[in-house]
C-alpha cells in the first residue's frame, strides 16, 4: 500500500496521542489500515489488543475486509473493528449483569422507545408525549436544562419524572434503546472500576475513525478506555462535522490534546477547480483547524452554476445538464447525485426523472431511472417489524412492546379486552406480561394457543434458527395473512419477498456464523437499523440524497440544488446550530463531487403554497467567480 510522505508519518507513528486531520478524500481509510498493519507486523503488537471504533457498520466492514487482505483473516478475526454501538452491545452482552439486566436484554429502537414513551406518558394521563423526544437520552437532558419560570420548572419536573419511569420501564422489559448502549458500558465503567481495568489492560491501542462525530458519551467512552496506556490514535476532519444537531461537539476534535498532530491535505477524490470551492468556502469559518486540500489532477471544468427563475425551470436546467452528461460525457446515471438540503426538496425532481423523454438505442422512452437515498429501511417495514417482534419474544420473553404487537396478529381471539385482563392480572400479581398470559393460559383457549405456538418454535430454534423461522412462518399463515390484507397484487408479491429475503438472511448468518444464536442475530439486526442505507449502485441509476446522507459518498457528478439563503444556510441555524455548521454542509457537499459540480437555485419557491421571493445562499458568493460558468441551455432559463 503506496502511502504520501503525510500518510506514511501518521501510520508510522504508533504513541501516544495523536491527532490526524485528515481532509476530505484524502485516504484516510489507508492511513488506519497500514498503521494497524505495522502495528502488528513491525511492532510486535497483538491483534486483540487493538481497539478501532467508528460510526457506521459499513466503514467497519470495510476496514476489516482490508485489514484482512494484508495480515490474514485469522489474525483480522482477533482485531476490535466495530462500530462504537456495536462494542458496546458486545460488551454488555458480557457485563450487563453487574448493572441488573439479563444479559439476553432487547434492544430497542427509536419507533419502540416513542410507542414506550407514549404508553408511558399515557399511564400517567398525558395523552400525548411531549414531541421532539427520540431516546430517554433526549428526555433526560431536558430534565436538566435550567429553568427561568414556574411554568418551565413544572414541566422539567415533568420530563424528570417521565425519564425515571421510562428507565424503569426498559429494566423491568430487560430492554435497552440505542442511547442506552453507551450510557451503560459508560455507568459499568465508573461503577465498576475493575472491569474497566480489564478492558484497558486488553485495548492497550485505541483508534478512532470520524473523531468529529463523537458525541459527550462517545468522548467519555474513549477517555475512560485510554487513560491507563495513553496510545490513543483519532482521525476525523473538523470541517466535516455537521451532526450537532443530534449530539456531536466539534469541540473533541477542536480542543483535542494531541502529542502529535498531522494534516492529510492531498486529495485522490475531486479536481483542483471543485477543491478551490470547497476551501474557498470553509475557511469562512473561524472555528476550525486550517488546512487546505489539493490535488495533482488536471484542474477540470468550471462549475456550472443555474438561477432560474422558478422552482420548476431550475429542475428543467438540471434534468437537461444531467442528460448531458450522460449522453455525450458518458457518465452512468449511478455516478450521478442531486444533493438537497432537506427531503421535501426531491419532489419536483422525482416527477421530473419519471416524466422526462430520452432516447435508449434509437427508440423514445418516458423516464430517467433513478434511487432516493434513505428510503424505506428493509427491517423497517411493517412485515419485517412483525416477524422481528416473534423472534425478540422468543429471546427475552420480558419484552413487553415485542409481546404486545404479536399477540393478536395474525388474529388469533386475543381481544382488548383480553389483553387489558393479562396487563391487570400482570400488574396485581407482579408477573411480567408473558408470565400472566401462561398463568391465565388455562382459563382460555386462544392464550393456551399463543403459549404453545412460542413454545413450539422454541423448540425448533434450538436445532436450527432458519428451521425455527420457517417453522413460525407455516404456524401462524404469514404469507396467507399478506395476501388476504394486501389489496394490491404488486404489493402483496413485495411483501411476500420480503418475508423470504428474511428467512435467507437468517439462513446466510447460521451458515456463516460460528455459534450462532437468537440474541446475537437480533443485536446486530437492531444495530443494523441505526445506519443509513446508502444505496450500492449496482443499477444505472441517479441518485437523490440529502446533504448530510451524502457523507462518506463520491460521485463522478453532483448537483447541489435549492441553493438559497433560507435552505442552506437553513433559516434556523441563526438561533440553533449556526452558520458554522452550515457551512460545513456546505463543503461536505461540495466534495462529493469527482468531476463535475452543478449548482442551481430559483428566484422564487413556493413555501406554504405560495410562491415567495428566494434569494443565492449566501456560501455561493464565497466561491470565487473566476471557478464558475454557465451551461448553453435551450429554453426560458437565466442564469447566476
């Protein structure tokens, strides 16, 4: 692996604390695999006494998969590279204990915690759950925001009380949210210090990949982890830091004490003329570490830069340049991207793609194929959701919220009012919901049927969890169920396939997992849903994303639309977020771009079905002018 003077320092340098800055596409994927490579090759060093966390399973993948290409799969399967959620999920499969969990605990995610928050909060004669909570996390830093009047110390008095039921809640459902991963290996640690002596004295090297992204847990987490050997290794880039909005400080990387610090500044990813921009940019930012991006490729074309008159011209000089490109550039429609700053700007482009002529081997067809980005999730569908509550059942029979959304589908006689006898029955005699239903098992048939149904395929998981699944499937009629409640033909055979990708995802982990079990599947299918998915681009597709789901992406053309001064900067970031991480949006997006960059705004948008005047975001008159032209257009559009 050919490595530039700066990459070679940073992983040849394996003490202390050290701080890579390592700017957009400047490899440092390679940086982190060589230095784990000479770690254990050169220094001496024990796979398993390297630690790597980073943010998504599929950068975690990735580096394993490279790391194993150079040292061996069987010294790669005893290296830590994982994601922080996922460490921590192992770990408390282990620990847990110590804290008063079982250690077969569920876990749940953000739609479980806002139906256990609701169901909370309704128990308590609230009969709506304060909105813009998404984990106990959110509810407990609001129960400790300052208060200036009698009304705001009622109603933090309120979230404190709702925090404490909901943590009693998840304890007596054997049950943990996201949030709560972290928090408890964080609690085991300080509570327990002689299990994080153990864990220490094993992670002797820790590396942390996207460091910008940390959030105070995460920060804690990794304090906590690499005080005792100090060999603490963190790569991130300020600049790219625009997760504020759900925890992360930019001040880690920004205060950071580091014993050596190292700048990654040769961009492999975008020519000279895109990186012009995106530096011209960012260093509008006071806060930040400075750096400036370059790159030895030919400096390419301008930047092509559309101010159409309306909302609907702007998407016609688009779908136009995107033709273009294809046709006479040769660009696949999959290396082609249209960033927004929020999803309600797709709309118009979407009908644009599907509705727009083109010639495919001489013959006219309606449409331009393309993806939007952060769809549906797989295990987020209503199939999937239902199929997973069986199997969390069947691991932790004290999860409540799995229990309750199977327990009369497919319909089976359990009525409300049946269910509100088991909720009564449970609660008088101190049993947990399942325990209550076998207890009353004998006094009614259609619970005498669930019991023996959650037995039964018990009893098959034990041979074979892909037997099992199959096994519940057939008992309870799924597939029956999809085609008597699925009016639409082409509907019912997607859910049906989805219920069959199921069972070969079940049967693809047995095959390929050494001891496999339920909780194992289940954990990782959950952290699996915390991710976004970014779509693999097999087909010839164009691609439609936000801005922040664009991080860690590439493409060969981006077009960066809606760009106007109450979109980007968004007009809530002058009294939240700040214009800082806008701007940083802003470069993110910018460096998504290989090749060519398009950006495009309109006059006037309608907002509230009214069309409004718009004016340029204010970041473009930070590029300079001498970077930008115009695209020859055939129509009534005017341009920037």
């Amino acid at each position: 692996m050919k490595l530039n003077q700066p990459q070679a320092r940073a992983a040849n340098t394996t003490r202390g604390r050290i701080l890579v800055l390592a700017g957009a596409g400047s490899g440092k994927t390679s940086v982190i695999i060589s230095r784990i490579r000479l770690l254990i090759e050169k220094h001496d060093v024990l796979p398993e006494n390297i630690l790597g966390l980073t943010f998504t399973n599929k950068a975690a993948g990735e580096m394993r998969h490279r790391v194993a290409s150079f040292i061996g799969k069987e010294k790669a399967s005893e290296l830590t590279l994982t994601t922080f959620h996922s460490f921590c999920f192992h770990l408390l499969k282990k620990e847990i204990h110590h804290l008063g969990y079982l250690t077969n605990f569920t876990l749940y995610d953000e739609r479980d915690m806002q139906r256990l928050m609701q169901s909370v909060a309704k128990s308590g004669g609230e009969q709506k759950f304060p909105l813009g909570f998404q984990s106990l996390s959110d509810l407990r830093k609001a129960s400790l925001a300052a208060a200036s009047s009698k009304e705001e110390e009622e109603r933090i008095g309120y979230y404190s009380g709702l925090a404490e039921e909901l943590e009693e809640c998840l304890k007596a459902y054997n049950a943990v949210d996201f949030d709560g991963l972290l928090e408890l290996t964080v609690r085991l640690f300080e509570n327990h210090p002689e299990i994080l002596a153990r864990y220490q004295d094993r992670y002797k090297f820790i590396m942390i990949d996207e460091y910008q992204d940390t959030n105070p847990i995460q920060y804690r987490l990794a304090k906590l982890l690499s005080s005792k050997h100090n060999n603490f290794f963190v790569v991130g880039d300020d600049d790219q830091s625009i997760y504020g909005w759900r925890g992360s400080e930019v001040k880690h990387i920004l205060r950071f004490e580091y014993d050596e610090l190292i700048k990654l500044e040769q961009n492999y990813r975008s020519t000279p003329t895109i990186l012009a921009a995106a530096n011209a940019v960012i260093a509008h930012n006071e806060e930040r570490h400075p750096k400036v991006l370059w790159s030895n490729q030919e400096h390419g074309e301008l930047i092509q830069i559309f101010n159409a008159p309306t909302e609907e011209e702007e998407v016609q000089s688009v779908i136009e340049r995107i033709l273009y490109l294809h046709n006479e550039r040769q660009v696949p429609f999959s290396e082609i991207a249209i960033l927004y700053r929020s999803n309600s700007l797709s709309r118009l482009f979407e009908v644009a793609l599907m509705q727009t002529p083109r010639k495919v081997n001489g013959s006219w067809v309606r449409g331009i194929p393309y993806d939007i980005v952060q769809g549906t999730e797989f295990y987020e569908r209503a199939e999937i959701k239902d199929l997973l509550a069986y199997l969390r059942l069947l691991m932790n029979n004290k999860d409540t919220e799995a229990l309750l959304r199977i327990i009369n589908y497919p319909r089976r006689g359990i009525s409300p009012r049946t269910i509100e006898l088991i909720k009564a029955h449970a609660k008088e005699n101190n049993l947990s919901l399942w325990e209550a239903i076998k207890s009353l098992s004998s006094e009614k048939a259609a619970l005498l049927q669930f019991v023996e149904l959650i037995e039964g395929v018990e009893k098959e998981m034990e041979y074979s969890l892909a037997q099992g699944f199959d096994y519940l499937i057939k008992e309870i009629g799924y597939l029956d169920v999809i085609e008597e409640d699925t009016k639409s033909e082409k509907a019912k055979e997607a859910r049906k396939g989805n219920v069959e990708l199921f069972a070969k995802i079940i049967e693809e982990y047995e095959k390929s997992t050494e001891n496999a079990s339920l909780g194992d599947f289940l954990g990782n299918t959950a952290l699996d849903l915390q991710k976004a998915r970014h779509a693999e681009r097999k087909q010839d597709r164009v691609q439609l994303l936000t801005f922040h789901s664009a991080k860690g992406l590439e493409f060969t053309a981006c077009f960066l639309v809606a760009l106007e001064d109450h979109i980007i900067p968004h007009e809530k970031s002058l009294f939240e977020t700040g214009l800082e991480e806008e701007r940083r949006l802003m470069y993110v997006a910018i460096t998504r771009a290989k090749k060519y960059l398009t950006l495009s705004m309109a006059r006037s948008r309608k907002r509230n079905g009214k069309p409004l005047p718009s004016n340029p975001s204010r970041f473009l008159f930070e590029i300079p002018k001498e970077l930008l032209s115009v695209t020859p257009h055939k129509g009534p559009i005017h341009y920037f």
